[in-house]
C-alpha cells in the first residue's frame, strides 16, 4: 500500500514533540526542525529533513528505519559528534550549537551515556576498572565514585564479576559492563547504537530489559538504535525514520505489543503494519 508521506510526516511531527500522557514534563531532549546535509562531491545530500523530537526524563525511545534512514546521523548529532545544518538540539537545556568543540567534549564526558555494538572495553582493565575509568575521565574518582560503580555492575547482575577480565566475560556480561560504564556518570542522556546486534536472542532481551529498567528508575532519557521488532517492548515509544524524516510514532503499549510480537494480536493497527511496508522486518536479524 502507497504512503502519503507528506501526510505522515506532518502527523510524526505532531506527536513527537509531546509525549503522550506527559507533555506537562521538561523534556531532556529537544530537537527542533532538525536538517543536516553533507556535501558529496558538489551536490549536497540531505541527511534529515526538519526532525522534531522530544524525550522527557524517564522514557525509553526505540529509533527504527531502513539502512540510509538517518539513524546514525540523528544520534551522532544527540551525541554532539555532529552539528545540524540548521535547527536546534537542546540536551538538558542546553543548547548543542552554542558550544564551542571543547565544551562539547566536556557536556558529553559528563551528561551523555553511550553504548555501542562494539562495547570497547578496555582489554587490560577489570569489568570495575572499565566502568570507573569514566569517573577518571572527569576526576571524579572517589569513595563515592567507586561504591557506585560496585553498586551499579551489582544492579546488572555482575556483583561476582568485578575482577574479570572483558575476555573472561561472556558477550552478554560485556554489554552489560557497557551500559554500567555508560551510566556511571549518572548522564541526562543514555543513547545505545544497536547494542545487541553480536548477542544471541535471550542475552539481548537481557541486555535491553536491563537498559531500559535502568533507564526509568534513575529517570534518565534513552533512545536505543535497532533492527529488530522483538526489542521494541521495552520501549514507552517507537520511532521511525524514513529519508531523514520521522515517519510513523507509536507510544501505545497495546500497539508497541503488537510489534514487537504481532502473533499475539488479533488487530495489528495499520501504522504498525506500515513498519513492514517500509523495509523492517519482525522476522530480521532473529538470531541476533
């Protein structure tokens, strides 16, 4: 079935700017008529195309869309690795564009979490030596610092695992060291780029029931990139790009239920049947 995409990009505009149920909460996020273009040769490449979005504290965001979408240029951006072409980004009332690159580096060591595909341990550090290495970063290693740090990997599971080594860890503990690492700085913003993608399925659903507990309990804003529907029932709000455009938002939970496992539904609504249309798959990547 043909998508009108002018009229389905005006109504993603519509309701990505407040969430349901909680327009009345400062967002943590706030990405206002967001472009960016990259130059390829001479003709320039529109990478977004007027992106809104807000993500208030405690709201776990699930970002979606096929491979050229804008996923990666979106993050990169949240992340202040990028700086947009025109329209604002504000993180935790501040606004991205007004800093200079060194301030920049300082607002993401200190109110920014990340957590990749590739975890990027440090092979010769401990699982509490890689997670306290951010307090280093921003000499904020204390007592304190380090009772968090055993706190925070106990929270997750590895309260035995402290001492060992990221190759004596299993792939699903290293991912978990990650998003310990990724919160220790106790970060407004938590952003996961495909996350599970090396882990076998029941790791995964671990790793993402994990993030996103973390994620509402110490009201943190989080946006999880990824391919798989499967995932998407930890989110409050699923979020698709398509063409640098946000195409289609879903933040109702009987709706994000029927994504994420549409075998259980006796109605899938016709927004979520478009995530199919449009190249996702709940099929894809199921050994993850």
């Amino acid at each position: 079935m043909a998508l009108d995409h002018r009229r389905v990009h005006e109504a993603a505009r519509a309701k990505s700017a407040s969430p349901v149920g909680k327009s009345m909460t400062e967002p943590i996020i706030h990405v206002e008529n967001v472009h960016k273009s990259f130059l390829m040769g001479k003709e320039a490449v529109q990478a977004l195309r007027g992106v809104d979005l807000d993500v208030i504290p405690g709201e776990m965001v699930c970002l979606m869309g096929p491979s050229g979408s804008g996923k990666t240029t979106l993050l990169a951006m949240l992340a202040g690795l990028l700086s947009s072409t025109s329209g604002s980004i504000i993180i935790d009332g501040q606004d991205l564009a007004t800093m200079k690159e060194a301030e920049r580096a300082r607002f993401r060591r200190r109110k920014i979490g990340f957590t990749f595909q590739a975890n990027n341990l440090v092979s010769y550090l401990t699982a509490l030596e890689n997670v306290e290495l951010m307090l280093r970063l921003n000499r904020e290693f204390n007592a304190a610092g380090r009772k968090r740090a055993k706190e925070l990997l106990a929270r997750l599971g590895l309260e035995e695992r402290l001492n060992a080594l990221p190759r004596q860890l299993s792939g699903g503990e290293q991912q978990r060291v990650a998003i310990a690492r990724a919160l220790i700085n106790q970060p407004a913003l938590v952003l996961a780029d495909e996350p599970t993608a090396s882990l076998d399925t029941e790791r995964a659903f671990q790793v993402v029931q994990t993030l996103a507990s973390l994620v509402h309990e110490q009201n943190r804003a989080g946006i999880m990139v990824t391919h798989d529907l499967r995932l998407v029932e930890y989110a409050d709000r699923v979020i698709q790009l398509l063409d640098g455009r946000l195409a289609r938002i879903i933040s109702s939970k009987e709706d994000i239920a029927c994504l994420a496992n549409p075998a259980n539904c006796q109605k899938i609504p016709m927004d979520v049947l478009g995530f199919e249309e449009s190249g996702e798959s709940t099929t894809q990547k199921t050994s993850l």
